[in-house]
C-alpha cells in the first residue's frame, strides 16, 4: 500500500510504524492523508472496521505518535523541538533550525 505522505522525510520511520500499528488493528483501514500541520504530524484515516473500541484504540495510536512528531526533526528525525520560524511551525534539530535560519 502507497501511503499518501506529505512530509518531510525525518517523520518517514514515525508514519510506517503507525502504519504497521494500525494495520495490526485493521488491515483493511486506508490512510486518506498523513501531513505536517502546525509543525506536528496529521494522520487522516478511514477505519474499515466500524468497532468503537477498535477505532478508538487506532486513534490512540495516531495521537502517541503526533505527540511524538512534536520532539522528532521533520527533516532528519533526530531529536528536535517544535518551534516558530518565520511564520511557520516546524520540528527541528538544532543543525535544522539553523538552516532554516539562515
């Protein structure tokens, strides 16, 4: 399955372990968009499976993992901080915030 991704390549190993995870729950789910919004990762889905507590459970899983998009470099996935620059949101390592800086 191509999963719809539109970010930054650092969140790439966060989004395919949320995928196997929710995959796990329910293998016939589809990930509509997975994004960075507001300097965090957005995971949209549709859940096959119309269970509550299945989909509740996925839900908890995608909010885990946006939690940690906050402190993941969008960029190169090591440690970063979630910061404002230049109007924008952005997740960044030290070495990427100064890029983004200059």
């Amino acid at each position: 399955m191509k999963l719809p991704i539109e970010c930054r390549k650092g969140w790439h190993d966060l989004i395919y372990s949320c995928h196997r995870q929710l995959f796990h729950l329910d293998p016939d789910y589809k990930p509509l968009q997975i994004k960075e919004k507001f300097g965090m990762l957005r995971y949209y889905f549709d859940a096959s499976i119309k269970d509550p507590e299945i989909v509740r459970q996925m839900h908890e899983i995608i909010l885990n993992y946006e939690k940690i998009s906050a402190i993941t470099c969008e960029e190169c996935g090591q440690p970063g901080t979630l910061t404002k620059i230049h109007g924008w949101y952005k997740t960044l390592c030290v070495e990427h915030q100064g890029a983004y800086n200059d």
